[in-house]
C-alpha cells in the first residue's frame, strides 16, 4: 500500500523546503490572481502547471520508491481543496491526473512498465495524464454502453480512431488513457495508453461552458493513430466491467467533491469580507451585524463543517485501507457538491446585485460551484444506485 498523510509530503519535503501543503498555498494566491482573467477568456492556465511541476506538486500521489511524494487521498484531497478555492478549474485537472497515479500505483492491471516510464516522467517533468472516456452518442460511459471509439489491432500496433468530448486538461496533457473497444469479433472493452501529439490526433476546441471555463475540457479526435500494441492498459470483455475500477470510482468521487468545497469556501471567505465592509447609509453598521446575515452565514459554516469531516473521514479510511464501497463515496460526492451549492445560493441571497457583478468573484463561484452536480457520478445515478441496494434489488 502507498504510505499517504502529512508524514510522507514532510519526508519528501528538502531541508528549508515548505511542505506540500505550504507550497500549494503559496502558489494559490498566484492561481487565484490568475482566475478571473482565464475564465474571462476561457484560456488554459499553463503557467499554474509549471509552477505546480517546480514545486514539485504533480508528482504528488507519484509512489515515493518512483521519486514522488507518495500522498493518498487524505493528503491529496486537501492539495485539491487549497487549489480548488483558488482555481478550480486548475485543480479539476490536477485531480484527473491524481487519480491515474494513484491508480496505477494500487491497480495489478497498468503494466509495471508503463506505470514506471509515467511516474519518472512527472517526477521530473511537466507530464500530465488524464482518462478521455465520454463521446458525443455515448455520454458517460458510467451509465453504460460501448464506446463508439475503435482501437482496431495490427501486425505492428493498434489503430485508434473516434472522438473524446469534455477531455479535461486536453491542451496540456502528454498522456491519454482513452476508453475504446477493440475491432476484434467479440470485441473487448477499456483503456489503452496514448501519447498526445501522435499524427492523426488533433484538439478541436469546443469547450465554452458556463463554469470551469479555463479547463481546457475540449474534443480530441483519433484518425488512425498508431501507438504500440503494449500500451494496452486494462481492456475486458465488456460484462466485466459491470463492476467497475473500486480505486478509480471511489477516488474520482471524492476528489471531486473536495474541489467543489474549495470553491464554497472561496464564496465563503468573499462573503464574510464584504458583509464585514458594507455599511449602507440607512444601517450605519455593516451588514454583518444583522441577525439575518448571521444566521446565512451559520448556515453556510454548518454545511462547510459537514463538509470537512465527510472528506477527511473517507479520504482517511481509503488510505487506512478500511472495507469502502463506491456507493458510499457517490453519497458523499452528492452531498458535499450540493452542499457548496447551496452555501453558494445563500451567499448570493445576501449581496443583492453586488453577488451577480461581474465585478465581484461571487458570480465566478457560482457558475463554477454549479458544474458538481453535473460530475460522474451524478445525483440521480447515486440516489437509484443507492435506493436498489437498500431496496435489496
């Protein structure tokens, strides 16, 4: 098992060095400088990557024997957390990358070789990873159904051909782990390993959201890309993946709801200030001293408390290596997203015209709070999910 917890970021951490934590929250106040600008624009924030890359930061849940940090879920669910209250959008992408290192790490399926060659890559590098899974018929692949995406086997190596929509981090990444399935008769179905920028692969940029606009979550589209025949990761015949990865669902779901908290606490933090600031002539006091400011703003702490301890708990028996299932952390991915959505809402309800001023980062937080409920897995998949276990179906 990983070692994960603040012991292993401070073994990894240089003598005058700050620690992971430290060093996340150093290069967040840069990101959220940042932030207004590229969801402006919609423009993807390289310069946080190489910063994350000097601070040693993607290599984060990099196994400690292969050079990195060697964190679990704990100490990366709070990496997340400082990174997603200053640019989600960035940590959103950081996230997906997390959760390929980590499972290459537990997963006896992604050859020790391809799992070595990535982790020294982004140990010493800028090389960023990420799963490209839903199409434009598909949808999320969570839901069911086989990828319209073909990796069809040659003498010499595979041929990949078919289109990824919402391909997070797409103007950055190195490395592709694309779902597909294969040509043969009784076709097989998952991963293969792919290297960005191969001939016949091409970005199309396509993504213009309401939220998480400097995600770069853009189309890559396969025509006949060639890649070695080992670079097959984990593909099945597809009743196999009725249960799917435990490490990738459990991970993904929780790391998710860490980013969205982030983003909560962010309006959280705005909110206090400018209810602190604002005096309105007819008040002559600020705004916080109405009981009806401070009941929202108890309400928006007691939803954050709940929060907290949901992610911590869970990231900290993943770790510890309890007995989890992926409907408890779909639960908890489905409360702590509506949770920091309604602390949103209920900062807004308070700021009048300031909260939806383009002037003002509340409006910015709400676009962006909302796109966690649109996350695999989404609410109504987790509320059938768990209602059919309870109901013994």
């Amino acid at each position: 098992m990983v070692r994960g917890g603040a012991t292993a970021a401070r073994e990894r951490a240089e003598p005058g060095r700050p620690d992971a934590f430290e060093r996340a929250t150093l290069l967040a106040a840069r990101f959220a400088e940042r932030a207004p600008l590229h969801d402006c624009e919609a423009s993807f924030p390289f310069e946080n990557f190489s910063e994350l890359s000097e601070a040693g930061l993607l290599a984060l849940t990099v196994p400690a024997a292969l050079g990195g940090i060697g964190a679990g879920a704990r100490d990366a669910t709070r990496v997340l957390g400082i990174v997603g209250k200053a640019d989600p959008s960035t940590a959103l992408v950081l996230a997906m990358h997390y959760i390929q290192h980590l499972v290459m790490s537990r997963s006896t399926s992604w050859p020790g070789r391809l799992a070595r060659k990535l982790a020294k890559e982004t140990v010493e590098g800028r090389a960023l990873i990420n799963a490209l899974r839903v199409e434009p018929e598909l949808g999320s692949p969570a839901r069911g159904g086989l990828p319209a995406t073909t990796a069809r086997r040659t003498e010499t190596g595979w041929r990949l051909s078919g289109r990824k929509i919402y391909s997070t981090g797409a103007p950055i990444l190195k490395w592709y782990a694309v779902w597909a399935k294969t040509d043969e008769p009784e076709p097989r179905v998952g991963a293969f390993l792919v290297p960005a920028g191969l001939p016949g692969t091409r970005i199309e940029e396509t993504w213009n959201h309401l939220g998480l606009r400097a995600s770069g979550s853009h189309d890559v589209i396969f025509e006949d890309v060639a890649f070695p025949l080992d670079h097959e990761i984990d593909v099945r015949k597809p009743e196999d993946w009725r249960v799917p990865d435990f490490t990738q669902s459990t991970i993904h779901a929780i790391f998710i709801a860490a980013i969205y908290d982030g983003v909560a606490r962010a309006a959280r933090d705005w909110l206090v200030k400018f209810l602190n600031e604002r005096v309105p002539a007819n008040l002559g006091a600020p705004l916080a001293t109405l009981p009806r400011a401070q009941e929202v703003v108890g309400g928006i702490e007691a939803r954050l408390a709940v929060n907290a301890r949901l992610i911590d708990s869970f990231a900290r028996d993943f770790d510890d290596g309890f007995q989890l299932d992926a409907s408890e952390s779909n639960i908890i991915k489905l409360t702590v997203t509506n949770n920091a959505a309604a602390s949103v809402e209920e900062a807004l309800s308070l700021t009048s015209n300031h909260g939806l001023s383009r002037t003002n980062p509340l409006e910015r937080h709400y676009r962006d709070v909302l796109c966690g409920r649109v996350h695999t897995p989404q609410d109504d998949a987790t509320k059938l999910s768990a209602g059919r276990l309870a109901l013994g179906l």
